[in-house]
C-alpha cells in the first residue's frame, strides 16, 4: 500500500489543473470534507480542471497509513499549502489531511478527504 504516492499525486494534478486525474481515481461517491465546505467528485472535478487553485507548492510532512482489511486504507498527514491570493499575495496555511481509499479491480480508489486546518 503506497496511499502517500496516491496523494502526492493528487496534489500534483490539483496544482496542474489536471481533473481527468481525479476524475479517473476518485470513487462516483466520493467526498471531501474541507474547511471551505462540502464537495462531491462532480462539483471538484470540473473546479480542478478550471485550475481556479492559487496554490503553487505544497510540502507533506508525518504521514502515516492504515490497512483497513485486505481492500481498504487511510492515509493521515500534515500538509503546508503555498500560494497566491487574487491580489497576486503570496499565503500559506496548514491542514491536517485524512483520506480514505478502497482498492477495486486492483486499482486504489479515492473515497472520502478531509481537511482541518491548523490551529
């Protein structure tokens, strides 16, 4: 189980503007539970691909995963966000990051992040 690459991964398509990454590993039911709301695969897919994102770099620190049986994993760790605000302002903020996957016809799938942000 390598749910870090998973995530990296994500990451790297959010910065890219890439929502045909996520749309091919997020699960149809999946959800992400942020301090900015409440988003379905089908509201944040199409926000992806906009690349409306000021994020510009992220660096993930004390990851740590779980099995959960044979087909299903967690992934929690803390992440730190760059970016820029529309003002052209650079910003940084941290979250506290949870995922949930679950492997289907070998594959992993994104089922369910969440993020808090730190105090």
């Amino acid at each position: 189980m390598d749910l870090l690459s998973l995530e990296r991964k994500l990451w790297d398509a959010n910065l890219a503007g890439d929502g045909e990454f996520y749309a091919k590993l997020l699960r149809d039911d999946a959800v992400v539970v942020s301090p900015w709301g409440t988003m379905t695969k089908e509201q944040a897919v199409p926000g992806i691909t906009a690349n409306r994102n000021p994020y510009t770099r992220y660096e993930i620190s004390e990851p740590r995963e779980f099995a959960l049986g044979p087909d299903g994993g967690l992934i929690t760790y803390r992440v730190e966000v760059h970016g820029k605000s529309d003002a052209g302002e650079p910003f940084s903020h941290t979250v506290f990051a949870t995922s949930a996957y679950a492997r289907e016809d070998g594959d992993w799938r994104a089922v369910f992040h969440q993020q808090t942000l730190e105090a």
